[in-house]
C-alpha cells in the first residue's frame, strides 16, 4: 500500500486537544496522545477514566466535540474507510452473533471490509482462529463459547489482515493464566515483526511485563505519557534496612544527604535518590550501626500511579 | 504471510465486495431460526384460509364473481390474491417490522455494529446494505404468501384459466404473471414501510422496541386510513393503496391507483431512508 513519506513518519496514534462530553459530565479532557511507530503503549487508567471512549473516538465511533486525532498520519474518522483495513481493534470486549459459529462471525467482519480479498478469506480466517487456539471451536456457535474464547474469537477478528497498529482495550480480560500468557506472548511476537500495539488495560502488572510507553488516564485527563523509562525515572527507588538501631541509623542518613528517612518498625526507610546504596551501607557500618539486611525496592507501576495521580489505582474518577 | 503479499494480490472490485457484503446480511437475516418461522408462518396462514374456504365453500353457495374469496373455490390461483389480501394488513408489516427492528439496532444492541464499523465498512454503504437487504425481505415475505396460495389452492381447488373481475377469461400463464405483479406491487409498499423501519432502527439500541414502533406505525396508518372525517389525509397514507393490487384481476389492468402507489411508496422509502441516513451519520456508536 503506498504511504507518503510524511505519514510514514507520523506517530501511529496522534491526538491534540481531544474532547468528550456525554451530556454535561466531561469523559475526556483535552488529551494529546503521541504513540510512536513500533511501540507497545501501555494505556493505562481507573475503571470510568475515559480509556474506552478516547479508544471510540481513534477508531470514529464516536465524534470529539472538539481535537483532532489521527492514525497512521491520516485524520480521523474522515480517513477511517482508508485506514482502518490496517488496524485491528478490540473494543470493550467482544461482540458477535451468538447464533453464528467462530468461523461464520469473522467472515462475516471480513465481508464487511470492502479491500478484503473474497478469495483468501477462508484460509486467512482458519489461520486467524488458529493463532488464537480456537480452531478446534471454530464450526460451534458463539454462544457456546466460554467467556475466554469470546475474548479469543474478538482477538482473532483483529488479526484477520496484516495490520501496521493494534488497539486492543482489556484485552486479557476473562482470560485464564494461561490465555493471559498466551495473549502477551502474541502481543510480543506482532511488536516484534514491527505492529504498533496500543494496549489499554487496569492490569498494571500485565503492563509493566509488556509495555514500551505508557499513558495514564486519570478523571479524563492524560496525566503522564512517555516511554516506560523515563517514567520510571520519576519514582525514587526506595530501600529498607533492617538494624536494631533506628536512631543513631537515622542520623547517619542526614549526613549523606538523605532527607527522608523515617523509622519503620525493626529498621527505617527512605528513598535514595542519587546515594548509592553501598555508600549507605559502608557509613553505617562505620558508624558501628548493625546492617542485618538492605533492600533495594523497585518501585512498581503502582508506586508511579499514586505518584502521578495522588490516589490508589482502583479510586475510580 | 506478509503484509506485501496479500496487498498485491488485490485489485480492487467494488460490485463484488459490495454483493458480498448483501450477501452476508441476507445470511444473517435467513439464517435467524426467528425469521424462518416467521416465513413458516406466512406460509401457513394462507393454507389456513385454503382449508377455511374449502370448508365453507361445501356448505355456502357461491356469491357472484367480484368476492375475491368465493372466487376462491372457482380457481386456486385466487387463492394467492386473497392471501396477500389478508396479510397485508398485519401479518407481512408485522414480518418487515421484525427484519428491521434487527437491522441496525440489533446489531447495535449486541454490540456487532462496533465490529462491522471498524472493519471497516463506511456508514451510507452499511445502510444501503441494509435497506436493500430489507427490500429483498419485504418481497421474498410477499413472495412466499403468493407462493403458498398457488401451491395450497392446486392443492385444494383446481387450477385453470381464470376469471377477471371484469368477467373476461385470461390463460393459467397470465394468471400467474398478474399474481406475480401483485407481489412486486406489495414488496415496494412493504419496503417503504420497512425504510420507516429503518430509520427507527438507528433511534435506539433495542431491536424489540423499533419493532414494536414499526408495527405500531403501520397499524396506525391503516386505523387512519379506515377513519372517514379523515378522508382528505387518506391519498398521503403509505397503506391508502396497498390493497389496489386487485386491479390487476381487472381485464384490462387498471393501473392508475396502482401507479400512484408507487409513487407514494417511493416518497415515503425516500424520506425515511434519508432521515435514517441524517441520523446514523454522525451518530455515536456506545454500545
């Protein structure tokens, strides 16, 4: 398919200043999203932060009241017919005709594709199921499957042509360990052949194994965006020491600089921003202070969402 | 399979991907166990009315040609108009109400219309789509009635050259050319009902209640049309002539009703299938 330099070299999703309203309640608040080509973006956010609908708007669902958006360089939902063939959606869970088989419902998604190749259906629909694990389901009617295959059957629906993006909204959602690992491997192995994947979920641990960039929802609002690095750089690694003298331990802290030291029950606490750990650990000892053992805590995802957004990931906005 | 590969392959053919995307929802529509039945049911009221009418036509003595029932009992093929006649009515408006209280609030409803929007398929050629899958419906409805009349009247009565209300003869032939035309006639009626329908249809998420709207409609247009304090509103009624098919059984066709049909038919399938075009247009898809 011919692309012009220019949108080639556009992010894969673009927005600026995009806006919902539902009624008076304002569901997305000027978000300007920048994926770029090749990412795994994490977009992350409370249940009711305005994912799905920002995700309805990318794909012209719905209209913004006001922004732009675009994918693939080409404006949306005024390009949608031209560019949607290379996207692949999940949205807000599966949805198929319960009384069609597996098979039936994506011939029937392919159909509506008017570039779809009539001839190649058939076998591009059985590899599609086949990489999804459904094919021993695929002559049984929806409404046999179990909520897992449901969301196997909407996964194989995204994958029934090549796409360039993938955006896919919960997608492990009513899926066992083993579909979960089965899901982020897939994610893994198109990212790898060059698929931007846009990847929307509550599940911060699924995203931490998985993303490149992330984005975080709050109340409507994008409150962080950018790759998973740098984000991580806003957190302060933190540590634990366990030692049966937390006062004199504290003090020595404040000599190297370390500001935020607080006794914890059996040992202290405190962040150690640019003190490297060894230095601690060599000071207290030479202070005669007992070091029974030194933590290094990683701050998780979830660390970073209550830093960014000042309340616990399940408050919903 | 790279992306390379399958592009090249494609040429791009308009008539075809859009033939296969009718013929998708045609699928659908024929392969819903509801709708089969529906047709099932169409088809065996009129059998009801056969067997009614070989009873009584034992023990009644015939009226003078001009009652489309008794005349019945002279020619089978009678039997086809006066299914469509009684039918027409409640039983087929009821039967497209129920095809396009589906169509797109079905779809909407169980959240399919998300799917076939992002695959994508542009939204006038999703509803043409439709509109022309429910017109196939409103006549493959009529089709079956005319249908089960032949085949229930060669059944019953026998078939022959039949008489005209005008009192002339015409051959088996050209019998069933006119039943056939009656059914042409009742799909385009049905088919603006149906377009009423539609536009419906992209109002709400629930399929059940732009059925009932739909039938409600066209129970209210034939309540209106019996209302004679009424009768200057009467020629604007999309039902006012849906019952004229029977001058096809006139020697020769009197057409001019008919003709004026048709026109209405066409108004009202044209406005409705615009506003439902207004409508889905820039509708937000919430479900």
């Amino acid at each position: 398919m011919p692309e012009s330099q220019a949108s080639q070299d556009s992010p894969a999703i673009a927005s600026s200043a995009l806006t919902k309203h539902f009624g008076r309640q304002l569901v997305v608040d000027a978000i300007d999203l920048d994926v770029p080509r090749g990412a795994v973006y994490g977009f992350i956010g409370p249940n009711g932060s305005g994912k799905t609908t920002t995700i309805r708007m990318l794909l012209g669902l719905i209209r913004p009241d006001s922004g732009a958006c675009s994918l693939l360089g080409h404006d949306m939902p005024s390009a949608a017919t031209g560019v949607l063939p290379r996207v692949g959606a999940l949205v807000e869970g599966p949805a198929f005709h319960p009384y069609l088989s597996g098979q039936a419902n994506l011939l029937r998604v392919d159909a509506a594709d008017r570039r779809s190749d009539p001839e190649t259906a058939a076998s591009r629909v059985a590899s599609a199921l086949d990489r999804v694990g459904l094919t021993v389901a695929a002559a049984k009617k929806y409404r046999a499957y179990s909520l897992g295959m449901r969301q196997r059957l909407g996964i194989a629906a995204a994958l029934l042509q090549p796409r360039d993006l993938l955006v896919l909204d919960e997608p492990t959602n009513g899926l066992d360990p083993q579909g979960t690992r089965e899901v982020r491997h897939l994610v893994t192995e198109l990212a790898g052949d060059g698929t931007t994947v846009f990847v929307s979920s509550h599940l911060l641990a699924e995203v931490e194994q998985l993303c490149t960039h992330l984005g975080v929802m709050r109340a409507g609002r994008l409150v962080a965006q950018g790759p998973m690095s740098e984000l991580r750089a806003l957190t302060a690694t933190r540590f634990r020491m366990r030692t049966t003298d937390p006062v004199p331990a504290l003090a020595v802290l404040a000599t190297l600089g370390v500001s935020d030291g607080a006794p914890v029950d059996g040992g202290i606490v405190g962040s150690l921003g640019q003190v490297a750990p060894e230095w601690i650990v060599q000071a207290m000892v030479r202070a005669g202070i007992s070091v029974a053992e030194f933590i290094q805590v990683t701050p998780t995802l979830e660390d970073l969402f209550v830093q960014l957004t000042g309340e616990g990931f399940d408050v919903s906005g | 399979m790279s992306a390379a590969e399958v592009v090249v392959a494609r040429r791009p053919r308009p008539v075809r991907a859009w033939l296969r995307l009718l013929g998708s929802e045609l699928g659908l529509m024929f392969s819903r166990r509801r709708n089969r039945v529906g047709v099932g049911i169409l088809f065996g009221l009129v059998v009801l009315v056969g067997i009614a009418l070989k009873v009584s036509a034992v023990r009644r003595p015939r009226s003078p040609a001009g009652d489309l029932m008794s005349a019945v009992a002279g020619n089978g093929i009678f039997l086809g108009f006066a299914g469509l006649t009684v039918e027409i009515a409640l039983f087929l408006p009821l039967a497209v109400a129920v095809l396009a209280g589906d169509t797109v609030a079905g779809e909407a409803n169980q959240g399919t219309l998300r799917y076939l929007l992002i695959a994508p398929v542009a939204r006038g050629r999703l509803l043409v789509v439709k509109a022309v899958s429910l017109a196939i419906g409103s006549l493959v409805g009529a089709a079956v009635v005319a249908l089960s009349g032949v085949l229930t009247g060669a059944a019953l009565f026998n078939i022959g050259p039949l008489t005209t209300l005008s009192g002339t003869r015409l051959g088996v032939a050209e019998g069933l050319l006119r039943l056939v035309l009656a059914v042409g006639y009742l799909a385009a009626g049905l088919s603006a009902l149906a377009m009423i329908g539609l536009f419906i249809s992209t109002l709400t998420e629930q399929p059940i209640a732009a059925t009932v709207a739909t039938a409600m409609v066209s129970t209210l247009l034939w309540i209106l049309d019996t209302v004679p304090q009424l009768d200057w509103l009467h020629p604007w009624l999309l039902v006012d002539r849906w019952l004229s098919f029977v001058d096809l059984l006139r020697d020769p066709v009197f057409t001019d009703r008919m003709v004026t049909g048709l026109w209405v038919d066409a108004a009202y399938a044209a406005v409705f299938l615009a506003l439902a075009w207004l409508r889905f247009r820039d509708k937000d898809i919430t479900s």
